[in-house]
C-alpha cells in the first residue's frame, strides 16, 4: 500500500490529490473479497463491483434511471411542450449518451437506449 502513499505524495507535488471518497478496492480474481484498507487515515472501501464502461448493462439501466427520475417534470401540467424538450435535450440525452462511443454495445442495450429515447 505504500505505492498509493508514495503516488499521492507525488501527485501533490504537481497540485494533484487523490479522491479518496471515489478510490475503492476491488478483487479482480479469485478469492475472498479483501478488507477495507487504510491509507494516510483514508479509508479505502471494499466493493464486489463497480460501473464500467466497458460491460454496459448496469450502466445503461443506470443512466435510464436517472433520465426517468425527472417524473415530476414530464407530469408537470405548468411547463410548455417545449420546456420539456429542452430539459430532455439538456439532461437526459447528455446523461443518458455520454461517453456511449466507448460502450461494448449488445443489441439489447440499443434496444433499452431506443426505447428511453
């Protein structure tokens, strides 16, 4: 674990840090999952998995619903049909697409993006 002490003492060097509520410990292997580590009085969480873009399932269900989580604006009587299309435009799409070139895409994700947008 020094190699992560020594990187964040590097990194500072150049006026980098660290993250360290988003650095997590994942077993990639076979085996037990390792314990919660800490580092410099950080505490590195143990997860089982995480999102990535490479495998995309989890993370189009995710982006989808967060694109549907904006209910009380679609049922929103008080906001125009263009209003709507805008906040669809400006959230949703860029939520939902972001970074969608780099996706390993199966023809049911296509299917789950086409039908969310």
């Amino acid at each position: 674990m020094t190699s992560l002490s020594s990187f964040s003492e590097t990194a500072s060097v150049l006026g980098l840090r660290i993250s360290w509520p988003k650095t997590k410990l994942q077993n990639l292997g076979t085996g037990a999952q390792p314990p919660a580590i800490s580092i410099d009085d950080n505490l590195v969480e143990s997860i089982n998995s995480f999102i990535y873009l490479g495998y995309c399932r989890p993370d189009v269900n995710r982006r989808i619903g967060l694109a549907s989580s904006l209910s009380n604006i679609w049922n929103n009587r008080h906001l125009s049909i263009c209003s709507k299309i805008r906040v669809y435009q400006a959230l949703v799409t860029s939520v939902l697409l972001y970074a969608a070139k780099t996706w390993n895409m199966l023809a049911s994700d296509v299917k789950s993006l086409e039908a969310s947008t």
